[in-house]
C-alpha cells in the first residue's frame, strides 16, 4: 500500500462540565462528544522522513500531525508524506487539529500495523486531550482531560453549525476561567439519548465554558439566540468555542436555520457519524 486516505471528522461537545482544576494544571472535565460527518482529508503514504503539506489554512511547523507522526516515528521507525485538505475552521471548538492528528495515526497503522492499540491511545494524548476522542469516534462520554471514553450508542442527530469570523483562543479562555463552574447534565443527556428522547437530551445540553466566552466573543450568543428562534431544540457553542451548534430534529430542519447567517461567517449542516 503506497498511501492512505483518511477523513479527519470534526466534533461536537453537545455537553461539556469544568469539574475542578487538577494539579497538573489540567481542568477535570465530563463532556459528551459526538463525531459529526464535517471534515479535513488527510493523506498519508510512506516515507523515510515526516513531511506534512496542508492546502486551505497556515498552520505552524510543528503542528499536531508532524507531531502525531514523529512520535508514531519514534515509536515503530516509520516516518510518513502527510498532505491534508483543511476545511475545518480554526479556533472553533470542532477539535479540527485533534482531528487531523488522529487521521495521521490511523493512516499510519493502516500502512505499517506496527504499534498496538494501546501505544496508539498513549501518542493520542501526548499530541493533545482530544486526539483520543478523535481516533475512537462516535458518541462518548469523555471524563479526565477528555482521555477517559465511555462509548455509547445514539441516534442518528442533525445539526446546524455557525461560527463568527472571530474564534476563541482555548488557553486564554482556561487561563481566565473562574470555578466552580454550573453542573452540566452529562448522565442525563446520555440517558435520554439513549432512549431517543431528543427534545429530552437537548434540555440537557450545556457548556460550563459558554458564558466566559460569550463576553471574549458576543457573537456567540447572538448565534445560539438566532439557532433558538429557528426552531433548534437546543443551542449550544462547542468546546472552547467559537462555533455554536444547533440540535434539530430533521436534516431539512438544520439546513433551513443556515438561511441568514452574514456572508463572512462559518455556517454548514452535519449529522452525527
């Protein structure tokens, strides 16, 4: 095999609680996360060195998929040509460079099948806390860092995603964040998905991280605002911030509430993979 092809899927927190701040420096989190078919594309073919190529944004050298294959390098000896195709935004809360990263280690262990699963979880989480989200998918609950997964099953889910021209940076917004922060309903939403109940789930979502942004970037609450008056079941900005996700109940639903948004602003349907 000369080279493989991966979709570095982007995600949504659909609940996110700040449970305390660890001595690490780290904050202890209970959040909900659901892969959604929005997505980089990543290529990965074999090579003696790490070389990565990126179309579509300017990332920095040393960024979360040169460092993904170094580490996989060190690991099992094999380096890797990485090119990615970026769509996702930056500074939104989507988890788009966790994503990448993810892409990158999967395409590595399709190519060479050198290192065990747990060698693979272990590089994820030096590369970043939401990289091994990222390289299991679907819909999990995520405690710790974001590195503890409980996998679950869940309804097929449609969503509308909005993000302003400003993003939030995500070490600003933990440097400034005051605790305790609101308990977020992460069981509840989980049990109610579990049962179908949308209209249920969706009272349960929330994010422990929304407020503090909203005053870095207003323009999130005029989104989660707007969502609302389109008829979303819930609105709620995801991870850090700054895109805001709507929960609708149909794909016709979620493509309608688009209509509207300013020319300047990331807006795209997705539904939950």
């Amino acid at each position: 095999m000369d080279r493989v092809e991966e979709k570095a899927y982007a995600k949504l927190n659909l609940t996110l609680g700040v449970l305390y701040k660890r001595m690490d420096g780290y904050h202890a989190l209970d959040t909900l996360m659901q892969t959604v078919s929005l997505f980089d594309r990543v290529t990965v073919s074999p090579s003696k060195t790490v070389e990565v190529h990126v179309t579509g944004a300017d990332l920095p050298f040393e960024n979360t998929m040169y460092k993904a294959a170094k580490l996989y390098q060190a690991a099992s000896g094999k380096g890797a040509l990485i090119t990615c195709e970026k769509r996702l935004p930056s500074e939104a809360g989507m988890g788009g460079g966790s994503a990448d990263a993810a892409a990158v280690l999967r395409g590595l262990q399709r190519l060479h099948r050198m290192l065990t699963d747990g060698e693979l979880r272990r590089i994820a989480l030096t590369v970043g806390a939401d990289v091994p989200f990222c390289l299991q998918g679907g819909l999990c609950r995520c405690e710790g860092v974001g590195e503890i997964l409980t996998p679950v099953v869940g309804p097929i889910l449609h969503f509308a995603v909005v993000k302003p021209p400003r993003g939030v940076s995500t070490k600003a917004l933990f440097q400034s964040l005051s605790l305790p922060r609101k308990r977020v309903e992460t069981v509840r939403c989980l049990a109610r998905l579990g049962k179908n109940d949308l209209p249920g789930a969706a009272a349960c979502m929330e994010n422990a991280l929304e407020g503090p942004a909203i005053e870095l970037v207003p323009e999130i609450g005029q989104i989660k605002t707007a969502l609302l008056e389109k008829g979303a079941l819930a609105a709620s900005m995801t991870g850090s911030g700054s895109a805001v996700f709507g929960l609708f109940e149909s794909l016709e639903g979620a493509q309608a509430a688009l209509v509207g948004f300013p020319a300047d602003y990331y807006s795209a349907y997705c539904h939950s993979v």
